[in-house]
C-alpha cells in the first residue's frame, strides 16, 4: 500500500479526476478512502453530514463499530461492490439515522480505492413516496402517458391510457410502441412517428379515435426527454382529449357558416364596421353590398371604409356615428343614391356590446330605387289627374260659355226670321243669315280644334312630312287673315324672303301652326300692328309671328300652353275664345320636330318663334 504521503499527493494529483464523478441525483454523501481507511476525496454533502473531511479517517463514524469492520473486511476480500442498510452518526451528531452504504472497489494507477456512497433510507423512503405520489397522481389525474426508451419499448404508462388502446397495461410494458399503436394511427403516422423517435424530434397528431358508440378527438404528442447523465434520450407520448374542444370548435363553425348563409342571403346591402378613435374599419359584409360596390372581402379586413366605399356613403356613415355619439340613439336612418342611380334606404344601428375602445355598428341598405321611381310616377299621376280636373273644369266652363254663346245667338236670329217673315222684312233676312254662318262657323272651329286637341293628346295624330318651301304657306295665311286685320285697323306686316325656306312638315299642320299663331294675335291686339315674317339663323328656319297686343305675364305663359285656359278665365273674360289656339300650335310644333318659343311683356305685346331644322338641297 502506498504510504500517506504518496497518497496524500496522489490525491492532489488526481483530486480533478474524482470530482468528474457523477453524483446521485439528490447530492447524496459520498466519500473515497485509501486500503488504511484515510478520506482521499469526499464531496461536500458527506462534508456537511458527517463533518469529515480529506485526510480525515474514516473510523471517526464510530457510532456503529459493526460499519468500520465492514468497511475493513470489505477492504481485504475480493468482493467488486457491496451494499447495507446500516446505523450511523458522526462525532459531532450524535442522532443516529438510518442509510444505505454502496462500497465499490476501483483501481486508479495500481493504487486501490474504496468508493462508499451513503444514502439515507429517510430519504430514500421520501422519494420512494414522492415517486408513487407521482405515479397516483398521473393515474387520479386520467392523463394518458406513456414512457419510451432508446428502443421504443414502453417502460411507463399510466392506467388511462387502457381506454384509448382498449388493452390492459400490464400487456404493454416491454412492448414496442409501434406494435401498440398499430390499430389506431395509420401506417403513414407510425412512419413520421418512427422518424421523430428516430431524430429525437417532438411530434404530434390528432387521431380520430371510436369509443363505444361515440367519436373521440385524441392528440397524441411525443417530447423526447434528455438528462445530463444519459447519452440517449427518453420520450413521454402523452395522449389529450380535444373531443369537447373539436365538437365546440365544429359548433361555432357551423354556427358562423349559418350565420354567414343567413347574411348572405339577406337581399339587402349589410355592412358591419368597427368605430376605434376617429377610424371607421370594415368588419364584414354580406355578398350584395361587396357585389354592387366592387369589394373583395377577404383583402379590406379592417381598412378604413373612406379607402373603400364612396365618400359620399362613407360620409353618411360617419355622420350617423357621431349623431350616435351625441344623442344617444338606437337607430339612425339616410338615404343613399350610388353612382348607377339606385337608391337605398340606410339604417345604422349600434351594437350594445364592446370589445375595448371600439364599438360595431351594423348597416342595413334596403334598395327603394323601384320604389322611388313607383311614388314619382303617384306623384306625377296626381299633378296631372289635378290637371285633367282642372281642364275638364276649364273645359266645362269655357264650353259652356263657347257653345252657349252661339247658340243662344242662333235662336234669337232664328226668332228674329220668324217675325221678319210675319212682317214680311225680306231686307233684313240676308244680314241675318250672314251673321247666323258666323256664329255657326266659330262653333265647328270650336268643334274642330277639341277633336284636334283631343287626338294630339291621345297620340292618335298621323302625319303626313314631305320636305317643302314654308314660305308660300306663309303667304298664303296672310292672305286669309289680312282682312281680319283690317277690320281691327291693325297694320298687318309680312316680311318673308324670295329665297326658299326647305323645311320637312306636314303641310296642312304647319299652315294650322301659322294660322293659329296670326289668330291670336289679331285677337289680343287693340291697335298697334301684327308682324308675319321667315329668316334663317344658322341652320334653323325661323316663322316669327310678333304684334303690339295685351301681352302676357311670364308667369303664365306656361300654364296657357295647355288646353282650355287663358290668362284671365270666368265669364268675365275680355276675349272669347275656348284657350285652345295656343296649345295646338305648341303641340303640332313639337310633334312635328319643331320648337315654339314665346316671348312676351305685359301691355307691350308678345313675340312668337317657330323654328325647323333647315334642309340644303343637292
């Protein structure tokens, strides 16, 4: 044996080898004595238990001499290692506490060494019961683990993982995994699973597992597990439940594809925006309102809506945000008119709940374009049922008057002819037939323009257009109405060009235009003149028909473009007539593709303009 000189420097030599020895787990006692029973190396935890250190001998546990003798014997037989549940204490404490002594024999450079590794059974018991905790908890807790080695055999698992594999655990322990798992992943997951293994790599993988008349959603998931003193590592597979998290997932889905269907499906425009700050973000919308302003959904997720929308809806959404704001309401309402004239009846409403600082608001777009144009067509309906009412009253009272008038002429010129011929004055009967054609005339003429006026309305008007001079009928309208003139002492000017006017009319309609025209104006003027005359302007040709009458007030020089009216109506009127002259000629005018444009001043007369299209001969 070497002397304690040599060993003492052989431990200063090869103290650095000693404490590259791996200690137990809990730092347990351990302790390294010469053949003489002298400490060449002690870690520190037999330091702080037994309060020896290097050099000291290890004889000083004397507490149970049976240990020494142990250790001596131990020191001169052959044995390679024993162990002992012993008794012991060191000088110091004097409480004596069970342990279990590991003695191990190595041979560093020729020179024999005793290893003892002391644990204390309290301990030991301690983590005895630690570990079986462990293992009931794991087993109570219905976790399904399973403990591989290096050789993919199962060394651990707990009891809950027997539903799951429908076999007993004892029948696993051993067993290669892949040779358990077989009836559940297919040959594709075992492959990737090998692999993992294989590459100390984590893996994981939902299977679809059938439990007695049910469907089960299991994850399985594999952590290789490395400890410092283990050069291959081991791997747990732990099994979770997402059956309840699947099945509730699957609920919300199928409810948000209802959900979505049932948005989709409202005929509508739906837009739902986030209001956070002074941002308005798209939400969602329904396929309507992204089909009619061109959105693609899934790329505007929560872009601001001025971006998206036209300004003009985005306006009207901000606005009703911000009268939210102001006055509390649950509902706000506008119109909306897009760029292809619809128009969409808006409501906005607010969303109670709030995520943060953001509030939702849902908008509803009902389109009312059909709607609109259905109560613009009442409405006009209306206006011209309140017109036809009024000239069917206009009517009634000017033809009560018109038709009365002559008539009740008639049968006092009629009684006038019997007296005459019962006094036998043949003188007077040719002036009384005279006047009797006159009066009788001016009722067909009555008679005549309501027919007219009633097809024009009715659109049962034919025309018959042929290109022609306008000027010679012209002429010849002056030459029927130049008398009628005279007998007012009204100078009658006509002013027409010896070059020829081709214009495309109906010959007969147009001379009733001008007719019409030169007819009211000798009957509303007292004094003064008329003027007739034709020009061209530009490529128009114009029929100007002017006097120096009564005028009319800009005011109504609408309203006597329709039938049966005139500026001042009732009996008391200063001029006959039915007020039918006037709207003839407009109307045959605008039938025949031509325009009337009237001109006029109270007392100081009225200008008439009829132009046509003028048409070049070849």
């Amino acid at each position: 044996m070497p002397n304690s000189y040599n060993q003492h420097e052989f431990h200063e030599e090869t103290l650095l080898d000693f404490k590259n020895y791996t200690e137990l787990p809990n730092n347990n006692p351990l302790v390294i004595v010469d053949s003489n029973l002298k400490i060449v190396y002690c870690n520190d935890a037999f330091r702080q238990t037994f309060y020896l250190d290097v050099l000291d001998d290890i004889s000083q546990m004397d507490s149970n001499q049976e240990f020494v003798f142990l250790v001596k014997g131990f020191c001169n037989s052959k044995y390679k290692n024993i162990s002992i549940d012993i008794n012991l204490s060191s000088e110091n404490d004097r409480l004596i506490k069970d342990y279990s002594v590991s003695i191990e024999r190595i041979i560093i450079k020729n020179v024999q060494y005793f290893v003892l590794s002391i644990e204390s059974l309290e301990q030991q018991k301690k983590l005895e019961i630690k570990i079986n905790s462990l293992h009931n908890a794991l087993d109570h807790g219905k976790l399904p683990i399973i403990i591989l080695n290096e050789n993919k055999e199962i060394t651990y698992a707990t009891k809950s993982f027997e539903g799951i594999l429908s076999k007993e655990i004892e029948g696993i322990y051993n067993q290669n995994i892949f040779k358990v798992l077989g009836g559940i992943l297919e040959p594709v997951d075992l492959a990737n699973l090998n692999s993992a293994i294989d590459l100390s790599r984590s893996w994981k993988k939902i299977v679809l597992h059938n439990s007695q008349n049910s469907v089960e959603y299991w994850e399985f998931a594999l952590n290789p597990v490395s400890n410092s003193d283990q050069l291959t590592p081991t791997f747990i597979l732990i099994a979770n439940n997402l059956t309840e998290h699947v099945n509730h997932t699957k609920a919300i889905e199928r409810s948000e594809k209802k959900q979505k269907l049932i948005i989709n499906n409202i005929s509508d425009l739906l837009l739902i925006v986030e209001h956070i700050g002074d941002a308005v973000l798209f939400e969602n919308a329904n396929d309507n309102f992204c089909r009619i302003l061109g959105l693609d959904k899934d790329e505007i997720y929560s872009s601001d809506i001025e971006n998206l929308i036209p300004q003009k809806l985005a306006k009207e959404i901000y606005n009703s945000i911000q009268q939210f704001a102001r006055n509390n309401e649950a509902i706000h309402q506008f119109n909306y008119k897009h760029s292809d004239e619809r128009e969409y009846a808006s409501k906005i409403t607010s969303i109670i709940e709030r995520e943060g600082d953001s509030t939702f608001y849902i908008i509803t777009m009902k389109d009312i374009t059909e709607e609109v144009l259905y109560r613009d067509q009442l409405k006009k309906a209306y206006h011209k049922e309140i017109q036809l009412n009024k000239m069917k009253s206009d009517f009634l009272a000017n033809m009560s008057h018109e038709i009365r008038t002559p008539f009740n002429a008639v049968v006092g010129y009629s009684e006038i002819i019997d007296e005459s011929f019962d006094t036998g004055d043949i003188e007077i009967l040719k002036d009384l037939m005279d006047s009797m054609k006159e009066v009788l005339g001016r009722a067909l003429n009555l008679f005549t323009n309501i027919i007219e006026v009633s097809q024009i309305e009715s659109g049962e008007i034919e025309l018959d257009m042929v290109d022609l001079n306008c000027n010679p009928i012209v002429r010849n309208v002056y030459n029927k109405m130049v008398n009628e003139a005279a007998k007012k002492n009204l100078e009658f000017i006509l002013k027409v060009s010896e070059e020829e006017f081709i214009i495309e009319i109906d010959w007969v309609k147009f001379e009733k235009v001008v007719y019409l025209l030169i007819e009211n104006a000798i009957k509303y003027t007292a004094e003064g003149h008329v003027y007739l005359g034709t020009k061209q302007k530009e490529k128009s040709i114009e029929i100007t028909v002017s006097d120096t009458g009564v005028g009319i007030d800009q005011l109504q020089i609408e309203r006597l473009l329709k039938p049966f009216t005139q500026e001042v109506e009732g009996y008391t009127r200063p001029y006959e007539g039915a007020g039918l002259g006037l709207t003839i000629a407009y109307k045959l005018t605008l039938i025949m593709g031509g325009e009337l444009k009237i001109s006029s001043e109270k007392n100081k007369g009225t200008k008439i303009t009829v132009s046509f299209p003028g048409i070049t001969q070849a």
